[in-house]
C-alpha cells in the first residue's frame, strides 16, 4: 500500500472510532467549504495566493464526511464492528484509488454507498458464498414500518433488523435510513429498480411481523 492510501485508511479509521463526535470536516482547517467542487482552496491566507488541493486532499474533503454514515450501513450489514470497520476500510481505499475517475459535482455519496456494496459482495464471493434471501407466502402488510422509528435505533427494532436476511436489510436501511430514492439504490445495489421495491417491501413486511411478535 503506498504512502497516500496507507494516510487515508489511518484518517478513515480515526473517524469511525469517535463515536459521539461529529464528522471530521478537512475543509474546516483548509477554507474548502462542500460548495467548493473544483479542488481550490476557497479562502487562502491573507498574502497568500490560492493552491489547487492534493489529490489526498481532495478525497478528504469530498469522502471523509460521508464515512461516518457508511460505517452505520456496514454495521448492519456485517452485524460485526471489526467487519464492518474493515468493511469501510477497504471501501475507502478503493474510493481513494478510483478517485481519479470521480466527477466532482455529482453524488459522491451515492458512489461511495455502491463501493461499499461491491466490496461486501466481493467478500461474499472470496468467502463462496452470497447473501441469503427468503421468499415470502404472502404479499405482507403495504405500511412500511415508521422512518423515524427505524432511525432512532430502539433495541426492538435493531434486533428485528439484525435478524432480516442481509439483501433485505440492506435495501431497508438505504431506504428509511439513509434516504436514498429508489433510482440510487439500484444504481448502488447495481440491480433494478423494481427489484429494489420488491426488497424493501419483502424487508418492511418481515420488520413488521418481527415487531409485531416482539410486541405480543
């Protein structure tokens, strides 16, 4: 692993393990603010002339932000923190090797989210085997269960999303835990659309029925 890559790991690392702090900002410290997309310091030093960002830097200002939200994802999907930090580690030094071919402007955190999805399907496929997926007898309840019930994080509803079928699950937690519309979630999950609401609906059904025992 070379110098720069070995850096961003280090720094990715640093901010999954704070927990209860905010995400580490690189632009604080460097006048780039997020609106700032062409790699330029926003406000050099006074007697200073503007600096076009390192490469390192740049990734750090536009990723590092986001790796808080990804490392939420991957605990839910691994159910593991050692899994899931190496899950965000090895999504990060992907994003840093690929960032070249990143187009500043356009959703980065969508990108990073269909990263850590390839890397986690990779590690299925390293280990011979693929997430497990169920079918249902029925179609199952329409309501999803609450959106804000699901971000606060209940015992009840992390032992009911702990125990849906990882496909399920994940698709669950981009949808009414990260926001993604369904057209990102496909592109994330690279499948279609309709496949997508077929996972979710099956996945909000089997949440429901688990909280619904849980709560008899």
């Amino acid at each position: 692993m070379d110098t720069a890559s070995d850096s961003i790991v280090t720094r990715a690392r640093g901010v999954v393990n704070e927990p209860g702090q905010n995400s580490w900002k690189p632009w604080q410290n460097r006048g780039l603010g997020p609106g700032n997309k062409e790699g330029w310091t926003a406000f050099p030093p006074a007697g200073t002339s503007a600096r076009r960002l390192t490469r390192e830097e740049s990734f750090e200002a536009e990723a590092l932000p986001h790796l808080r939200a990804l490392y939420g994802t991957a605990y839910r999907m691994t159910r593991n923190s050692h899994d899931a930090e190496d899950l965000v580690q090895e999504t990060c030094l992907r994003a840093f090797r690929a960032f070249d071919r990143y187009q500043p402007g356009t959703n980065i955190r969508a990108w990073l989210f269909t990263i850590l999805h390839r890397a986690r399907t990779d590690s299925f496929r390293r280990q011979s085997r693929s997430p497990r997926t169920v079918e249902l007898t029925g179609e199952g309840p329409q309501v999803p269960p609450p959106q804000d019930a699901l971000a606060s994080g209940g015992e009840d509803i992390v032992r009911a999303m702990e125990r849906l079928p990882e496909v399920f699950r994940t698709a669950v937690v981009l949808r009414d835990m990260e926001d993604f519309s369904y057209d990102e979630i496909a592109r994330i999950l690279e499948v279609p659309v309709g496949t997508v609401m077929s996972r979710i609906h099956r996945g909000r059904a089997l949440l429901r029925t688990a909280l619904g025992g849980a709560k008899a």
